[in-house]
C-alpha cells in the first residue's frame, strides 16, 4: 500500500500555501482514520482495473477525509459511496470508458445545434475541481467553455436500488451569461437550460440503469457545513427540484426525482404553442435517442 505521504503528495501542490496546509490536515485525518483507510486502499488494489482508477483519481482517498458529498455526511459514508460509485463503473461500463472518463477526457453525449457560430453540445466529464458534490458529471458546453452541469454520484438508496444522487446544479460563469442562455433557450424552442441538463442527466441515469434519482436540498448541501456567510447558493435546489417534478423524503437532505420528465398532452398546450412544443419534444426525443446510442456502445456486454 501507498503511504499516507505519498499519497497526500498525489493530491496537493504543496507548492501553493493554501495545498500544503491541507496536505498536512489530509496526513493528520489518515493517521486519525488509519484502518478505515487501509481498508479503502486494499479495496481500490484488489483488480487491476480499479488500481488504475485510484492512479488516474487519487481522490478517492481524499474524498472520505473532507466534508464533501451533502451536509452532515460521515467518514464511513464518504468512504462507501466512493467504493459503490466505482464498483457500479466499472461492472456496468467497459473499462476504457471508465478510465477516459477519470482521464478528464470530454465524451461526448449529444451534439447540438451551433449558437452564434459555436458548437452547443453534452458531454459526460470529470475534474478533481467538481470532486467536492460527487464523482462524475454531466455537461452542457458552448465550444469548450462549461455552461450548465450536473455533479453526482451513483449508490444504493435504502431500498437498495442502484441510484443517482445530485450534489450539485452549476450554471455558467462568464462575463455574458444571460445573453448566452436567452439564445440557447430560444434555439430550444423555449426550453430553459437548466431543464435541458437535468433531462440529459435523467436519460444518462436511465442509460447506467439506475432506479432513482435523488438530488440534494438546499438544506443537504455540502456546504452548510461551512459557517461562512458568503456561501450562499445562486440557485435554489430545492424550487428548482419541486418545479422538475421532485418530492420531499424522509431525509431533509434529500429530495426524489422523476426519471422520466413529465410532458404535456398537445390537449393541454394552448393552440398558439403546439409548433413550438412539437419542435422542442422533437429536439429530446432526438437526445434521448443519440443518449442510448452511445451507451449501447459503452456498456460492458
């Protein structure tokens, strides 16, 4: 096994002031933890698949010592929902998507239509910078630049069913944002973007098999546990799940989600509105269906 050193030397720049001082909280929290993180160790070496994963995301390691994930998670849970994300990877997808995915390649989802000349697109995508609200992402991006994602993690849910679990909803961060997204939204025939990006998340957790989805509220996340004021949430989770169809569980933390959206009859469409409603259920049936014509291709047979 990798010393806790070595370890922590994979994870931090501890050339920057800010790395090194959590490089030496991370050595603090391993020795604290040692058996746990023994045990999380030889789980992650014991194919060669998932030691190449833990090469590739040393995060797994990390992930368990921070208060990351949603609010009040503990160490063991951490711990398993980094063991039960990788282990559904890995049985349900062929490996070299796993490892391009924790390679930080773009794979692309669905390929859109161009806006002002750029290419408006989705992809499945993971950097350690997301590593805070969960463990793979999907993304919508204008070219390169990231505009809308979901982060999540996949686990049982106490019933047991393989899940979907939402740490977080991001939007863009440029300069033009608003004028950005009032163009993309009239490309899709009125439908907002951030609808778009969690029915490309719902039809991805269909695709992984998944039996739920469950997002977390602003009450569940992970940075409540932070006492700092400025750490206000620019979106409300929480009305923007009930507003997708969400309900509330018996964990505040948490609400459920549809894994199929909802759509309305042409019945209920005002006569004005069916071309455009026409058009935009078109333009998801077409994602649906360019989704699971790249999973038929990622699944392990």
């Amino acid at each position: 096994m990798q010393s806790y050193r070595s370890l922590g030397q994979q994870i931090y720049d501890i050339r920057k002031t800010r790395e090194a001082r959590r490089y030496y909280v991370f050595l603090l929290r391993s020795i604290f933890n040692r058996g746990r993180l023994n045990s999380l160790q030889r789980h992650f070496t014991s194919t060669p698949l998932l030691t190449e994963i833990q090469k590739l995301y040393p995060f797994v390691y990390e992930q368990p010592t921070r208060a990351f994930f949603y609010n009040k998670s503990t160490f063991d849970e951490r711990a398993e929902i980094v063991k039960q994300h990788m282990n559904y990877m890995v049985k349900v997808l062929k490996p070299e998507v796993v490892l391009d995915i924790y390679r930080e390649k773009n794979i692309p989802l669905w390929e859109g239509m161009d806006i002002d000349g750029k290419r408006f697109w989705a992809c499945i995508y993971y950097e350690p910078g997301q590593r805070k609200e969960g463990i793979l992402s999907v993304m919508l991006r204008l070219d390169e630049e990231p505009l809308y994602q979901i982060i999540f993690w996949i686990a049982p849910d106490k019933a047991g069913d393989w899940s979907m679990w939402i740490g977080a909803m991001q939007g863009p961060n440029m300069d033009d944002a608003k004028e950005v997204i009032k163009k993309i939204t009239k490309s899709c025939h009125s439908y907002r973007t951030k609808n778009l990006i969690l029915y490309i998340a719902q039809a991805v957790a269909r695709e992984l098999g998944l039996k739920r989805i469950y997002a977390v509220t602003n009450y569940g996340y992970y940075a409540n546990n932070h006492v700092r004021v400025d750490r206000k949430l620019k979106t409300s989770f929480s009305d923007f799940w009930t507003e997708a169809g969400g309900a509330s569980t018996d964990d505040k933390r948490f609400d459920v989600l549809p894994l199929v959206e909802k759509r309305k009859s042409m019945e209920e469409v005002p006569t004005r509105k069916r071309a455009v409603y026409r058009r935009r259920f078109a333009l998801l049936d077409e994602i649906d269906n360019a989704i699971k014509d790249v999973f038929a291709d990622f699944r392990n047979r």
